[in-house]
C-alpha cells in the first residue's frame, strides 16, 4: 500500500529506477528523468482525487517499422514501441464510476451501469474508457470504479498513436484492479481495438494496440485478423549505434480522409479482379501476367498501389531476417527500399489533391542528403502529411536534429528509441 507522498518518496530514493531501466531501455542516468513524470502525476492525483493507494501505469506510443499500409489487406507489418509513453496514477474508489483526468483535458467519467454504445460519444475518449469497461465485463470481470490521472508526451498526429497507447493504459488499469492480471498483452490490443470500432466509431486496424501493449518489436501477421500471428523480433536497439527520429514535416493535416480512404480502396479493386477481397489472396505472378485487366477495372493508380503491397508484405519478412541476424546495414536498406516503394507506387507522401504542399517529400530529401547513405529514411503511418522516420547514426544526431529543425521549425525533430515493454503496470499498491 502506497500514497501519493510515499510514491514519492520511493521515486526520489531510487527505489523504482530498475523498474524504469527495464521498462524503458534506458541507461541508469535517464532513470530519475522518467521518474519525475510520475512523481509529478502523483502530485496532480494527490490534488484531484486525494489520498488514496495508488499504483503507477504506462503504455508506449508505436512505431510502424515496416509494411506500410499491408495491414487492411492482410499482409504483414512490423512495428515497435517507442519510449515516449502515456502514464498513469490510478486507484480504484469504491463506487460505480470510473473518473480519467487527463491532463489538460476535461475529466472524463463513466457510469458503469450504463455501458451500451453512444453514437453521440463517438470520437471521445469517455467512449473508449466505456468500451474497454464493457468488455472486460462481458468477458465476466467485475469490473468496478477507479480514479485516474494521466498525462502523456506521445505527438499527436505524428503515426505514434497517442489514441492506442490510451486504451491500452485502461485496458492494463482494469486488468491489474479487476481482472487479476489474466488478460494477455495481445488480448489487452484486442479489447482496445473493439473499443475504438464499436464504442469510438473508427474502423481501424490492430496493429497500433498491439504494438503499444505487446512492446519492443513485434512482426503481425494479419492473414486473420480475428486472430493475427503476433511474433517478438529479439533485437536489442540500444546497441545498434542508431537512434530512431520522428520528424515531423509541420503540414496542415486538413481533411485527408479521401486521401487515406483511396488507398484500401484502390487496392481492394485490384484484388476484385481476381475475385478475391484482398491482395493477401492474389497470386503474385498472376496478377503481373494480368496487369492489362487490373488497369482497365481499377486504373493505373491501383495497379502501382498492388506493386507496392506485393513487394513490402515480403521486405517485412526480410526486415526481421535481417533483425534477428543483426544485420543492421542490411536492415537499414530494406527502409528505404519501402520508403521509395511508398513514394513511387503507393504514392501516399503527398495528397494529390493538394500538390503544393510537399512538405513531407521535403522532409525526405533533408534526410537523404544529411545521411547520405548513412541511415535510413522513410514516410511514416499513413503518410500524406504527417511524419518521416529515420534512423540515424549516433554521432550524427546533432546534426541531423540541428539541420531539420532550422529548415522545418525548431522541435520538428524528436530523438527517441525502442522501448523494450509495453503497456503495463509498474507500480501496485
């Protein structure tokens, strides 16, 4: 049992520095950096709720290594978490309601007698809190009331998803406090992903929860989505002599929902001409002997976005081959081998609609010409106009940050690493 001021107390003597060594795959002179995040949330708890035996939560932000947009045809993707995170100081309360401050935001509270679907809370995280409440219920937990304040430093709107690193912070909450620890980390992706479905109204994938729950680096494989492949890659990144940079092109995101939507679009068309629903099902060398037909039922553009998925489904298989033999050279020319592909075939690094703004292709020539072959470079997530991912040598990561930021804004360019953990608990009363 812990209060707020005797976490703190556990925080400035160090006490919880291993468990942040291993959680976040930093080095013992980071620990008491992370640490003060939590004993600043333990303070704001202390403020909101009052006292209370709180315990200590965190869940990453994720990274899409590679595959990119293979996942809605049931391909392949590999993706990582990364060490920025949203935290938590979390106390069940006794009552029937679950109350989420997240900072800076309105406080969040729900009801636990009512958890059927809002159409009107569609797009809030009340809804997801909601969702992952019901399920948990319906897979018979009793779930009950807590209090929770979060905060977080994942970039919104930079392909890290702050939104699924959220409901993988809840689903671990519930699962520590009323489940008894029973609900895997890929079952705990599962529940967030149903949420955001059913309770949050947004079709997406499952590639983000799982990466943020699961941790370090995971290859996916959605051949069933019901039941996706999920496999760890063994590859210890702090040693690799690189460090990844999120970069963020400084684009006006807009309404790209026509851009996005064109991609699985085009290329389910494409797999319609063999009569299937995804490219997953296509034969490969038969689509090429058929390229005539695609490109009079599905245009030119869906037969360039197939090219795309048939060549980056198989580099993800070759990316963790090059991992897990820890050949990072190799594995640095696979990047930018999807990088390109993505540029010329799938064609998400600018929208076509809006062709004077190419801030993103931009982004991408900087990081050619800085590294110069040296690293890696590559659109991230789902592209258009949002963030570059490179991975850069260590010694030139002043250069790279000091050259980005004068040419985009200064914080363009966030340093980060793969974090080793997922989501889960590092502190129980």
């Amino acid at each position: 049992m812990a209060s707020p001021k005797e976490v703190k107390k556990l925080i400035s003597n160090g006490d919880l520095d291993d468990k942040i060594i291993s959680v976040y795959g930093c080095g013992p002179d980071k620990a008491a950096g992370y640490a003060s995040r939590y004993a600043r949330a333990a303070e704001q708890f202390e403020k909101k709720f009052g006292e209370a035996d709180i315990s200590l939560f965190s869940a990453p932000g994720r990274t899409e290594i590679g595959g990119n947009h293979t996942d809605h045809q049931h391909g392949h993707v590999l993706a990582g978490s990364v060490d920025v995170d949203t935290i938590a100081i979390a106390a069940p309360n006794g009552t029937n309601t679950i109350r989420i401050q997240s900072e800076g935001h309105v406080m969040d509270t729900v009801e636990l007698d009512d958890l059927h679907v809002r159409t009107n809370e569609y797009n809030r995280s009340s809804s997801l809190i909601r969702g992952i409440a019901a399920k948990f219920k319906g897979l018979g937990y009793p779930v009950n009331g807590f209090d929770a304040y979060t905060t977080s430093n994942v970039l919104k709107g930079s392909g890290l998803s702050s939104s699924a690193a959220f409901e993988v912070l809840v689903g671990n909450i519930i699962n520590t406090f009323f489940a008894a620890g029973e609900q895997d980390a890929v079952s705990i992706a599962k529940i967030g992903q149903y949420a955001e479905n059913v309770y949050y109204g947004k079709p997406c994938g499952l590639m983000d929860q799982m990466a943020s729950s699961v941790g370090g680096i995971v290859t996916i494989d959605f051949a069933s989505t019901e039941s996706p492949i999920v496999e760890k890659v063994e590859f210890d990144f702090s040693k690799s002599g690189f460090s990844l940079c999120i970069i963020d092109s400084g684009a006006g995101h807009g309404d790209l929902t026509d851009e996005y939507a064109a991609i699985p679009r085009e290329m389910t068309a494409a797999a319609g001409v063999f009569g299937r629903k995804y490219l997953r099902e296509v034969n490969e060398e038969e689509f090429y002997a058929r390229i005539p037909e695609v490109r009079a039922a599905a245009g030119d553009r869906a037969v360039l976005r197939a090219m795309h998925f048939f060549a980056d489904d198989k580099r993800v298989g070759q990316q963790v081959s090059a991992l897990r033999n820890e050949d990072f050279d190799q594995f640095r020319k696979l990047i930018i081998e999807s990088g390109r592909s993505s540029d010329m075939y799938l064609q998400n690094v600018f929208a076509s609609s809006l062709p004077q703004e190419q801030s993103v292709s931009i982004v991408l020539a900087l990081c050619e010409r800085i590294l110069d072959g040296k690293g890696a470079w590559r659109v991230h997530g789902g592209g258009f106009a949002g963030t570059v991912q490179a991975f850069v040598p260590d010694s030139m990561l002043a250069l790279m940050k000091e050259t980005i930021d004068k040419a985009i804004y200064a914080g363009a360019c966030h340093i980060m690493n793969i974090r080793p953990v997922g989501g889960t608990c590092l502190w129980k009363s």
